[in-house]
C-alpha cells in the first residue's frame, strides 16, 4: 500500500485499516512462531504498512491543529 493512496482515505478508513493490519501481523506472528510461515517477508511488507498508515494519521491530526 502506497501513502499516496493511503492519504485519499478517511480517518475512519485508516483505523480500520490499521486495525486489519494489525490483526494480520499477529497471525503472521504467530504462524512464524510455529513454522507455518512461508513468505517471511510480509511480516515486514505488514509492519511498514501499519507505519505507513500512523504517519499519515498523525499528519492529518497536526494539519488539523494548524487550521
């Protein structure tokens, strides 16, 4: 997930997002854990995301503050 597309979304949108994400690393995690896991690589593709996703939820709360 791009940040480009992830600034057309809406708030709402993003937590939700996040939220999903999260759970997602947790099952990632967790099929790590116990030998599952074949594309070790989403774990990090996951986390970026979810990086991705605070950032620009906390650019839009301070563009919030400054108007």
């Amino acid at each position: 997930m791009k940040a480009a597309e992830l600034q057309e979304l809406s708030e709402q949108e993003l937590r939700t997002k996040e939220m999903d994400f999260g759970k997602e690393l947790f099952n990632l995690r967790f099929q790590h854990a116990t030998g599952q896991l074949e594309n070790t690589q989403r774990i990090s593709q996951v986390k970026k995301n979810i990086a991705r996703i605070k950032t620009v939820l906390r650019r839009n709360e301070l563009e919030k503050g400054h108007e």
